[in-house]
C-alpha cells in the first residue's frame, strides 16, 4: 500500500523487451533430487546440450508451433504472437494451477472495455516491436511433474481456450458458461481426445520427447531449467495509467 499522502504508481499501458532490454530468463526452483541412474529417464530422449541449462520455453514454443501445423482445429495459432512464460510453483503439491492463458483483448479483440464509467485496457506486450495477443504461462516444476498425458491434454486444454479468430479474444461458447461450457467434465474429455489425435499423427518426436521427463530428470541432466519470468499482463484504467509506455526492469 502506498504511504499516507503518496500518490498511487501509474501502471504503464506497454511493456516492451528487445535486443537492448532482453527478454528475463530465470532459473526454475525447485527441490533437489539425487537420482538413481535407474531413476534418471531414457538417455535416447534428446532435450538438448547437457552442458546447457534447459530452456523450457523455447522447447515449449517449438512445440507449440508443431501443434499448430498439424492439428487442424488449431490452425489459426500464430505462435509468432504468443509469449511462452513461466510462473514459480509456490510448493511442491502436485495438485493446483498447471497452466494458463492470458488474453491481452477484451470480447472480440475490443483494446478497451467501459466499465462503470471508466475506460480499462490490458496492458500491450511487445518483443522486438512485435505485439503479443496471448501469453501462455506454465506453473513449473508442478506442470512437468504430470504424468506424459497429462501434459498433453493440460497444453491443447490451453491452447482451445484461444479465440479461433486470433485477435487477443478467448474462444467464446454458447450459453452461460462460455469458456469452458456448461461440463468441465465433457471440455476434458474433448482435449484428452484431440491429444490422442496428435499424438497417434506420428508427429516429430523430437519436438515433445522433453514432456517425458519430470522437472527433477531435467534437472539432473542440465544442472537447471530455465525460463522466461515476466509480470502478469494487467487491466489498467486509463484515468491511472502512464501517459507513455516505460521498459520493464531487468532486475
């Protein structure tokens, strides 16, 4: 809270990340765990250099894109205009967030929306002067903790909820629960089935043979897993915003 007499921080409308203010890496946390060699995964799995850390979200984002290529009722991702992040588990309770998306529009794509008089926007992200319209967030180490299907049908559930017109929206249904519809139960069964599609295509194993390892078998093999760290995208009221947009801090 600010203190008395302060005024409030301004919330600046873009946030921006280039070649001279990088996008922030930072290294997952997590318990170690000394592994049998019995415990350590496959070696034929290939994630990479050992003597590199483990780039989660660059892996993420090769997979992301082959999903698009592939699966039909996904086709409309542009993963050019989607920024793979990762927010840090608080625990080690396997249960909890897994993933989400962020949209970065209001219903059909709107900039801002009217609410009680007042003019709100979410916050613009750019890199390298590209607009992004979704960030997809995943809750690490608890999401690599999953079982292999389970990480399947936790990324295409992710994925659906992305407007098939790609203008910042969520996929809208029909009725009152227009997210996830009216059963939960039924949207799951749907993304557990288009999993198995994909996976039964034959795809490029390459690009999702990393999903068959736990955080701890990464880790071991790579010394650390690392990730893009950014802030939460937030809706902003304008009347509270920064006239102009400011750089996010590298610390």
């Amino acid at each position: 809270m600010p203190g008395k007499g302060s005024r409030p921080r301004s919330v600046p409308l873009e946030l921006r990340w280039d070649a001279r203010s990088p996008l922030p890496v930072r290294t997952v946390q997590g318990t170690p765990i000394r592994l049998l060699p019995s415990e350590q995964g496959p070696p034929w799995l290939d994630t990479g250099s050992h003597e590199q850390p483990f780039d989660f979200c660059e892996r993420m984002r090769s997979l992301c894109a082959a999903i698009a290529e592939k699966c039909e009722s996904l086709r409309h991702l542009d993963v050019s205009k989607m920024l793979i992040t990762f927010t840090q588990a608080r625990n080690d309770r396997r249960h909890g967030l897994q993933a989400r998306v962020t949209p970065l529009r209001f219903r059909e794509g709107s900039l801002t929306r009217r609410y009680r008089g007042v003019n709100f926007q979410v916050q613009r992200y750019f890199v390298d002067g590209r607009e992004i319209l979704y960030v997809l967030s995943f809750c690490l180490p608890r999401f690599l903790n999953q079982e292999f299907d389970d990480k399947f049908v936790t990324l295409f559930h992710e994925l659906f909820h992305i407007g098939p017109d790609f203008n910042g929206d969520l996929r809208r249904h029909e009725g009152r629960y227009d997210i996830h519809t009216s059963s939960q139960r039924r949207y799951d069964e749907q993304m557990a089935e288009l999993a198995r599609e994909y996976l039964q295509s034959r795809p490029d194993a390459s690009r999702h043979d990393f999903l068959r390892l736990n955080f701890a078998q990464l880790q071991h093999r790579h010394e650390s897993v690392v990730g893009v760290l950014v802030p939460r995208p937030k809706v902003v009221p304008l009347r509270d915003a920064a006239s102009t947009s400011r750089p996010p801090s590298r610390s």
